[in-house]
C-alpha cells in the first residue's frame, strides 16, 4: 500500500517525525486507507546537501 517518503533536514526530533508519520497516516485513512498499510519513511539530509535557488540551506538557514 501507500508509501510516504518525507525528506527533512538532518536533526528533526524524534517527537516531531512522531507527529508527522501520524498526520500522514490520518490523511490516508480518512480517504479509506487501512492504517496498518501505510508506511511513513524519513530522509534525513544535512543542509550542507540542500539547495534551493542555488543556495545551500547550510547558509541561508545558518541559524536554525
């Protein structure tokens, strides 16, 4: 069945992946989906990999 691939950056807590696996979960199952069927898989990428509009997110998001 359905498998969501979230790319995040690297050091998201665990807690947030918690939340995000659970409302990805919830959407699926509102649209008839058996919960047991869905798969959440996280990516985890270090900024210093990230780029949007030729900037890496290492230095544009430096702080966060």
């Amino acid at each position: 069945m359905p498998v969501v691939q979230v790319s995040v950056w690297a050091g998201m807590s665990e807690e947030a992946k918690k939340r995000v696996a659970e409302g990805m979960t919830e959407v699926l199952t509102e649209l008839g989906i058996p919960k047991e069927a869905v798969t959440v898989i996280f990516y985890e990428i270090p900024k210093a990999n990230w780029a949007t509009g030729g900037d890496l997110h290492s230095e544009k998001y430096a702080d966060r």
